[in-house]
C-alpha cells in the first residue's frame, strides 16, 4: 500500500531541512555516514540496486507527473520517512538549479577495496586523485556501460557520497561496486589479486591499443592538472597513451578513461587472453 499521510515540511528552517543541507559537506557526510542523491531518475536506479533511504522528500509542486504516487510505492514497508516539503523548503535543500521535486537521504556508498568481490578477471578503474565530482561521476556512468567490474578512487580527493558524484553519475554510483584507499593500499591490494596496472599517461611510446587488456586487469588514469603520480606509474606493468593529432597534449580524465576501458572491452570480446 502507498505511504498515507506523510508529514509536511513548510519553512526552509526546518530541522529536516537544514540536517539535508548539512550533508553538501563531506566532513559531515563522513562523521554520519550518509549522503543525498536528487533527481527522479538517479533515485529509482538506486531504489532499484536496493537502497534503502533514510528519508524521502518529496514537492508535488515540482515533480513529474506520476512520479509522487510510484516513489511512495517502492518505498513503502520501507523503514523510509516520508515528507512532503514546500517549493520554498525544497529548493532550500536541493542541491542543483531547477530540482524536479525528488530527493532522497541514504546510506554513504563506497568501501575498502579489499571488501569488494571480485570476478576472476575483473576489469577495473582506478582513478587517482581525481578533484572535479563531475568528472568522477562521468567516469561511473562509462564504468556502468562498460561493464566495469569496479571502480577504486586512490588518495581521493572527492568522496564518491559527494551529491554533485551522484547526479554526474546518474545514480550509477550505487549500482556499482566502488571503493576508496590510499594509492599505496591501492597498488598492494591490486598485487595481491595478481592485477596488473595500465597506466594512462602522455608520456609513453607505447599507444592504448597495443596493450593485450584481456585477462585481470586495472586501467589507471590521474588528476585534471598532472596525471598520474610516478609512485603509480612506478609500478604499472604497461604505460600507455591516447595518440593525439591535434594542437592539444591531453584529455580529459573522463574521455580518457573511457577510450581506454573501451578498447579493454574490444579486447576481451575477442576471447581469453594468451599472455
């Protein structure tokens, strides 16, 4: 049955209100283990991977036709609350310009990587030191479509919880498994499981397509400024690089992750590997 009733939320200074414009801030989001994801459709994908929200808040003013009454369908027999809020309560705790009258607050995502469970040869991204949420996010979305096995953000300097990560994401980043560590545990977990590194870089010979990525295999790329650290590319067993015919000398991270892990998917629908 629907959720009846739901309690009205009317002044942006309602305790409700300003605990979810608390959680913009990752110190915050941290101490209390939670995070916000806004939007219709990035809420049902991640209702749909089995997240089980705190609180659902809703604005009949601003949302989607239908939407209202499928939300409090699929959250009820939840342990959800359910709020309706105001346009000017709502828009107080939304987070992006023109909100379609959907936000949820749920659990943090996002682990150690020794936690994950992986396949026998996974397909991986790492992403170092990444600073842009938006690019973060672009980069689960190609993960997500790709096939990725999981995504592990080294000496993060975004927190996968962030709400802009969410949105740029799509939602995907509760559908796929994603962790966060130093770079260092990263490297020596990746050793651990017999994962060899592909370090995209600009500063190889060696192109993207000459490596042999079918097998277990983790593709690296680093931040917007600098790249990879050499501490990572250190300890790559291949560095490769995207060829360039133009006036510029890079990409951006999110394109460059995604012309490298879909030449890993070419890859590895031709067969299993003969290293």
């Amino acid at each position: 049955m629907p959720v009846t009733d739901p309690l009205l939320l009317t002044s942006p200074a309602n305790p409700r209100i300003k605990a979810v414009v608390g959680l913009r801030r990752r110190r915050v989001r941290e101490q209390e283990g939670r995070t916000v994801v806004e939007g219709y459709e990035e809420l049902m994908l991640a209702l749909g991977a089995g997240v089980v929200p705190e609180l659902l808040l809703l604005c009949p003013e601003l949302m989607p036709a239908g939407a209202r009454r499928e939300l409090e369908e699929e959250v009820a027999g939840l342990p959800t609350e359910v709020a309706h809020a105001s346009r000017a309560a709502f828009e107080k705790a939304a987070y992006r310009e023109g909100p379609d009258g959907v936000l949820a607050v749920v659990p943090r995502v996002g682990r150690h990587p020794g936690e994950l469970t992986l396949p026998q040869d996974p397909l991986l991204l790492v992403c170092e030191g990444v600073e842009k949420p938006g690019n973060l996010g672009a980069m689960l979305r190609t993960a997500d479509a790709a096939g990725v096995d999981a995504v592990v953000a080294a000496d993060p300097v975004t927190d996968w919880g962030n709400p802009n990560t969410v949105r740029a994401s799509k939602g995907t980043v509760f559908s796929l498994p994603v962790a966060a560590a130093e770079a260092e545990a990263t490297l020596d977990w990746l050793d651990e499981h017999g994962i060899p590194l592909v370090a995209a870089t600009p500063d190889t010979p060696l192109e993207h397509t000459e490596v042999d990525y079918r097998g277990p295999v983790a593709i690296a790329v680093g931040t917007e400024k600098t790249g990879l650290t050499d501490a990572v590319l250190e300890r790559a067993a291949h560095r490769v690089r995207i060829p360039m015919a133009g006036r510029v000398n890079s990409l951006n991270v999110a394109t460059s992750a995604a012309i490298v892990v879909y030449e890993a998917v070419r890859q590895r629908r031709r067969g299993p590997s003969h290293r």
